[in-house]
C-alpha cells in the first residue's frame, strides 16, 4: 500500500508507505515500512515492525513527549 500526494513505482512490492502530502518514488524495494509524520519519520522492514515500541520507549525515556 502506498498513500501520498503523488507517486512512482518501479519493481517495488509488499511496502506499507504513509506520505500523504509528499511525493514517493519507490524503486527496486520490498517489504519496507515508511510513515511519515510532519516532525519525524519512520522507515523499517516489516519484518522489524514490530520493533516501533523500542522507539516509543526511547523517545519517552530522552523526554520527547512532543514526538509521541
């Protein structure tokens, strides 16, 4: 699934992109993970996925409450 303003495929398949007011080409990848936010941005596998609760727990250990 691949949700943005606009974009370009090329030999790209099993992806999860979330860019909606962004421009996406995505060329020669394969179960990728992106998501963007408008103050961060996220890329991983989808294999790792289901690693973001590292990130969450990081973000709130360093005290960036604002990106969670």
């Amino acid at each position: 699934m691949l949700e943005a303003a606009d974009s370009y495929t090329e030999n790209a398949a099993l992806n999860y992109v979330f860019a909606p007011k962004r421009f996406v080409a995505a060329i020669g990848v394969r179960n990728v993970v992106v998501v963007e936010t408008d103050d961060a941005l996220l890329i991983t596998t989808r294999q790792h996925a289901q690693d973001v609760g590292k990130v969450v727990r990081w973000l709130q250990e360093k005290g960036k409450k604002a990106l969670l």
